[in-house]
C-alpha cells in the first residue's frame, strides 16, 4: 500500500508571542498558510509537527481554531496528525481534535511521530480514531 504524507512544521507557520505563548492571530494565520501549501497534494495525508510550538491557548481558543477549519476544508478534509511535543498538553490537543471532528475532519493528536504515522497509514476505510 503506497501512502503519501505530507509533513509540516508548524514552528515555521505557527508564531507565538514574544512570552512565549500561542498567538491565536497568527496561528490562524498560519492554518492559512498551511492550507495554501498543502492544497494541491490531493491525495496526501497531513501531520502538522507542533514540536517545536509551545501554547497555553484556552478551550475557548482552540474551539475558534478548530472551528477556523471549515474555512480551509479542501486541505483539511483528509487525515490530519497533530503532533505535539512529548511535554506537551495532550488534552489540549484532544479537545481540538474533537472541535474539528464535529466540523468533520478527520483529526487526531499525538506525542509519538510513529505513532502518528501510523495512523496515517491506515486505509481511508477502516480508520478509527484512537483514544487519548
């Protein structure tokens, strides 16, 4: 089975404040520009690497992020992987993951990359998104 992935570093789309913390401005300005790169790759799956980003977003602003995905839904209609740093907040992470499934995307958090590749790699018809 061929898979094709599409990796992108968020660090270079996703700004933070000079404190250190997510800006929810810049960060849907940079679920634009990751949208733009990754609009023509029609049959790709997507992990965006969050690694190297550290956040202290509230609920509020990762509904409005994950909200902000129907904006962009040619992109994010196929699999996503969100991944996190192993230090990272996974409940954040899990809470945008389940924004962006009642909008209908396919999106699932990590903090292992093999892990998220391996969910990639699962074939359209029997995915099932793991609980974290």
């Amino acid at each position: 089975m061929d898979i094709k992935i599409q990796i992108i570093k968020a660090g270079d789309f996703i700004k933070s404040t000079p404190t250190g913390n997510l800006d929810l401005v810049a960060s849907k300005e940079g679920l634009a520009l990751i949208a733009k790169s990754a609009e023509h790759l029609h049959d790709y799956t997507i992990l965006i690497d969050l690694r190297e980003v550290t956040s202290s977003l509230t609920e509020s602003d990762l509904f409005d992020l994950g909200a902000h995905l129907e904006q962009y839904g040619n992109t994010f209609n196929r699999k996503t992987a969100i991944l996190i740093r192993l230090d990272g907040n996974i409940l954040d992470v899990n809470f945008f993951k389940k924004v962006a499934q009642t909008w209908g995307f396919r999106v699932s958090g990590f903090t292992s990359f093999e892990e998220a590749i391996h969910w990639l790699a699962i074939p359209k018809e029997v995915v099932s998104i793991p609980k974290t």
